[in-house]
C-alpha cells in the first residue's frame, strides 16, 4: 500500500501575482511623491532650527567659560564666510587653544542685526562678548538673525534681563 499524501489536493502555496506587485509598486511611487515635497520643505526647517540652537548652545558654552576661566569670551559672526565661533579675548599674543569655529550650514544665513552699533568687534567682525561675571557686554549685538532658502527667519535676542539669548521666531 503506498501513501498517496499530498495528491489530488490543490496547492496551498499561493503568491503575489505580477498585477498585483505592479499596483503596490505604483502606490507607493505615488504616495511617495505625494508625501516627498513636504518632506524636502521639513528637512530644510530642521536645518534652520538646527543652527540657531547650535548658535545658542555656543553662546551658552561661552558665557559659562568667560565664568570659569574669569576672562572675557567672544562670539564672533562672519556673515561674508557664512562662520561664527568662539575664543578668549586676547590679552597676550598666545592663541587660544580652547578656541571654536562652526561653518553655517549652506542653507542658512546668519546676520547680525546693526552691526553698526555693535561695539565689540574681533578681527574687525561684530561680537558678542562675554564679561568674566557672567554678564554680556553692553556693546555688544543685540540680535542675530538666521534665514534660510525658503524665506523662514528667526532669530537668536538677548533677554530681557540681558544675561543671555533666547531663540524667537518673530523680533518682537
């Protein structure tokens, strides 16, 4: 007696068909493109955002070593190279090798707001300077503006205290 296991049953494998692998493909390819320009416009905010806190924690990491150290630290913006950094205000020829530079990303500008008036100045850029009690000097920016390609701005202003700065999305 041999065991006929298997026979005369129908297949239990069943796959996707070509038709129907072809349908979720062009579903996804048109969700995809759907959802792809919003996203883009996403991406290039978190850029923007992602700079101005950047640009904060910085002027934060500078007031906190102008504290440390008891010297006055600045801030620097060069708004033509698209650069901003930090270092000890110089009071001898050594350089200072604690000293930080951060380019901008290239879809954001950073500027600052009357750079006229402001006061302090490093390699004859505008900064913001630090005092060693913590303290911000009475000369220096006021604002920092950051714009990016599509148009969106904020901005990086001294509080009211004017003992730091604080991200705002409008000057006011």
């Amino acid at each position: 007696m041999t065991s006929a296991i298997g026979q005369g049953r129908p297949s239990c494998r069943r796959g996707f068909t070509l038709i129907e692998l072809i349908l979720v493909m062009t579903l996804l390819v048109i969700a995809a493109s759907l959802i792809g320009p919003s996203l883009s416009s996403f991406m290039r905010g978190r850029s923007l955002d992602s700079e101005a806190r950047r640009l904060l924690s910085l002027a934060r990491a500078a007031q906190s070593r102008a504290v440390s150290e008891g010297t006055p630290m600045l801030l620097w913006i060069n708004t033509p190279h698209g650069s901003y950094g930090v270092e000890r205000e110089a009071t001898s020829k050594q350089n200072d090798p604690k000293a930080l530079g951060f380019s901008v990303d290239g879809s954001v500008q950073v500027a600052v707001v009357n750079p006229a008036s402001a006061g302090t100045r490093l390699r004859n850029l505008p900064t913001i300077r630090f005092l060693a009690d913590g303290s911000i000097d009475e000369n220096s920016p006021q604002t920092l503006r950051l714009n990016d390609t599509d148009g969106a701005t904020l901005w990086l202003v001294q509080t009211r205290n004017r003992m730091g700065y604080e991200i705002r999305s409008t000057n006011k």
